[in-house]
C-alpha cells in the first residue's frame, strides 16, 4: 500500500465532499466521506471511495460531466434526483 498515495486520494475524495455537498471544513466534508462509505470508519478507503478518486485523478473531463448533469437536475428539481420516498 502507498501510503503517499494513499493521501492524496483522501484529499481528493475530502475536495469532492467539499464541492459537492458544499462544505467548507475539512472535518465536516471527511465525516461527509464516511457517511457515503467512500472512507470506512477506520479511515480507510472503501472502494467506492478509491474508485471515485481515480475517476477524478484519472478522467477528470467525465467527473466533472457527470457532476454537471447531477447538479443541473438538482437546481430543476427533476423529481429523477430527489430520492426521497413519499
């Protein structure tokens, strides 16, 4: 394991929940992390947790698409993205 590697896919996955959720403290956006199981409650990564990083390092073009269209439907209140049982 490499754990320089290691860190820096943290501090990707901690900017994501910064950006995505909107939070501005490093604590509130890891514990964010671990809510959505990207970091397991050990603070190791999950996969999920790894994969988006990746994905974000590696195609950030995709990331940033697919965070596009999410945020497009969220400011519409396309009822597709509010999962919220009625």
């Amino acid at each position: 394991m490499d754990t320089a590697k290691d860190f820096q896919y943290l501090e990707i996955v901690i900017r994501h929940c910064q950006s995505a959720y909107k939070i501005s403290c490093t604590n509130a956006a890891f514990e964010k992390a671990k809510k959505l199981n990207y970091i397991d409650q050990k603070g190791c990564f999950s996969i999920t947790g790894r994969d988006l990083a990746l994905l974000m390092e590696h195609d950030p073009h995709i990331y940033q698409n697919a965070q596009d269209k999410i945020n497009r439907r969220l400011a519409s209140n396309d009822p597709q993205t509010n999962h919220q049982p009625y």
